[in-house]
C-alpha cells in the first residue's frame, strides 16, 4: 500500500485511509437509493439505475484512486439527476431515452473540451461569487423537490 499510494509522503497510513474511506461510503451510501429513486419517477428501471449507480461509483472511484492517485469519491450527482427526471423528462416532456441520448453527446463534448483546456478556461471565467451561487442553486432546487 505504502508503495503504490505513497502514504507516508501524504502524513498518513493505512488505518487513517480505511476509517477515511467507510466514512465517505457511509456519508455518500444515500445515493444508491436516492438515484434509483429519482430517476426511476421518470420512467426507469429502479434495478437498472441502482445497480448502474452502484457500478459507476465503484468504477469511477477506482479510477481515481489508481490512476489519478487521488482520495475522492465519485459518484452521481443530486442535483443533475433531479433536474434530468423532474424538468427535462417530466416537465418537458422528452423520453428519458432522447434525454440520456442528450447527456451521452454533452458528455462528448465535455471530454473535448477537457482535452484541449478550453473547460478549464471558461471555469476560470466565472466569477466566485457566481460559483458559490451556483452551489446554492442546486441545494435549494434538491430542498424543493423533496
């Protein structure tokens, strides 16, 4: 362990790591649930989504801490999912499928722009406060739908 993630360089060890760890799954565990929940209100497998959740978090956080080296955990956010099933399936009325087809080519795009730092200028475009606001949007839109 102490070779691959280099956790004295870190001040830490593998005690520290672990309890670090099941805190951060038991802070985050409420997504398994909440997710299939949210999405399946618009339309889909509550199986499906759980089991989708439960294996892109473990993927994704693997990937972050192999491979980037890094102690974050990953996982689907609130915020976006609720605004995916409540306003773009439920309150416009698209298919939840055109509307996953949509976030496929967002995400596309996104990884182009990542690619050639243009994500990183426009974030570092934005105003602070704008950005704090942002956090704030996204809480009180969570705290509204319930």
């Amino acid at each position: 362990m102490e070779k691959l993630f280099k956790l004295s360089a870190h001040k830490t060890n593998v005690r520290t790591e672990v309890l670090a760890g099941v805190t951060t799954f038991l802070t985050m565990a409420y997504i398994l649930i909440v997710n299939p929940l949210i999405l399946s209100d618009a339309g889909m497998d509550f199986g499906a989504v759980f089991t989708a959740t439960a294996l892109s978090s473990a993927i994704a956080t693997l990937v972050m801490a192999f491979w980037a080296n890094l102690p974050f955990a990953l996982a689907p956010g609130m915020g976006l999912n609720a605004f995916f099933a409540y306003t773009v399936v439920i309150g416009m009325g698209y298919s939840w499928q055109t509307a996953l087809t949509a976030i496929l080519i967002e995400g596309i795009i996104f990884i182009i722009l990542s690619a050639f730092n243009i994500r990183e200028a426009i974030v570092n475009s934005i105003p602070e406060n704008v950005k704090k606001a942002i956090s704030v949007g996204i809480g009180l839109f969570i705290a509204f739908i319930g």
